[in-house]
C-alpha cells in the first residue's frame, strides 16, 4: 500500500440500452478510465452520465469512490480479475480505507474539494451487470452487503478538476464515529443502526430521512 494515498484510476461512462438493467433498461454503470484532467462540478465528473436518476446520481452522489483493496478482494473471491470502473465507481484508490472513511469527511483531491456523504447499495443493475461482464453474479446483492466493502458517494464542495495520481488528501475529519460502513450496515444488515446517522452533518437527505422514519415508527 502506497505511503500516500492516491487516485489511481479515474472513470467515466454514458448510458447504454442494457436488456438486463430492469426496469429502465438501460445504464451507465460501465465505467471505462480515461487520461488526464477531467472537470468535476456538482453533480459529478464531466463525461459521467446518470440512467436512474430517481436512484441515483444528484449532489449528494456526484462521484463514487471504490478503493483498489477492494476491488483485489473482490478479484480473489470472483477469480476474475475486476478492473477499474468495474463495479461502477468514478475514482478507483490506493491505500484509504474508503469503507472507514467518516461522514462528513473531507478529501482534497487535485483542485476538488469533496465530502463523504452516502454509500452504495447494490440492487439487480449491479448483478445484472457482473453476468454479462462474465462474472458470477448469483447472489450478488446478499454478497456484497455480507462483505461490508460498499466504496463511498461523495459530494462535491468546491468544484475543479483531477486526474490519476492525483493524492487523497484528507482535510477534515468530524467529531463523531460513523463511517461509511456503519451506514451501509444500518441501510442493509444491522437497521438498528438507523437512529445513528440522524442529523449527521453532509448526509444524503434520503438517508437521513429514511433513518429517521426508522425512529419515528411505533416499537
């Protein structure tokens, strides 16, 4: 793992008719690594496209982040090499653990200032797209959430541009403990976590209102 973390792989992808990407039948989660500076604004890297915009995308996942750790776990336990934008994610990294990174966390990243925000749930798209990518895709949901590995959406608060090998810089860290794996545990396996990400600074709104309708519902 590199002394300095790092993005090592930055990916775009435009939607395509996908037959098996149900119910919209199309998706954009084919991500392919492009080379040089790439502008990022509010919603996201400039050439990234969006397909279900009800599910996805919006301020608060303008860009996905996977780490390459996780992508090798991934290579081990498929026994299939998984490359970068594989699974859908934006920037690929190298040596930040993504999956404890704190909400409201704050990477500088080439002239872009991001702030963790929400996490990735994996749905049939994602499955779908391992089986026609080659992959065993069965069970792939229950197997993604069981590993704990879900990468991170961020938020975008001051727009600019990077490109691989730019460094991760993290420049604030908030004063509690949720990390991005205790909210992809609350929003999957382990609900009683729920009332831990109300009123969270940065949050998706979603999340948070899911969590606190969560707190909100009789015993």
């Amino acid at each position: 793992m590199p002394s300095q973390p790092q993005v090592v792989s930055v990916n775009v992808g435009t939607v395509q008719q996908q037959g098996t990407a149900r119910p919209l039948r199309r998706t954009a989660i084919d991500k392919r690594a492009v080379s040089g500076p790439v502008r990022v604004d509010t919603l996201g890297l400039e050439g990234d496209e969006v397909a279900d915009r009800k599910y996805h995308g919006g301020p608060h996942q303008a860009v996905y982040a996977f780490a390459r750790e996780d992508l090798d776990h991934w290579t081990e336990q498929l026994g299939e090499t998984v490359r970068p934008g594989l699974f859908g994610e934006n920037l690929t990294t190298s040596g930040i653990d993504v999956n404890e990174a704190l909400l409201g966390e704050r990477w500088r990243i080439g002239t872009v200032l991001f702030e963790v925000s929400s996490v990735r749930i994996p749905c049939n798209v994602f499955k779908a797209w391992l089986g026609v990518s080659g992959f065993d895709e069965r069970a792939w949901v229950k197997r993604f959430a069981a590993a704990g590995r879900p990468g991170a959406y961020l938020r975008v608060l001051e727009t600019g541009a990077l490109e691989a090998g730019d460094p991760v810089a993290v420049v604030h860290r908030p004063d509690h403990d949720v990390t991005v794996s205790t909210m992809f545990r609350a929003l999957t396996t382990e609900r009683p976590l729920l009332p831990r990400l109300v009123g969270l600074p940065g949050i998706d709104p979603r999340v948070e209102e899911e969590a606190a309708a969560y707190v909100a519902a009789p015993a």
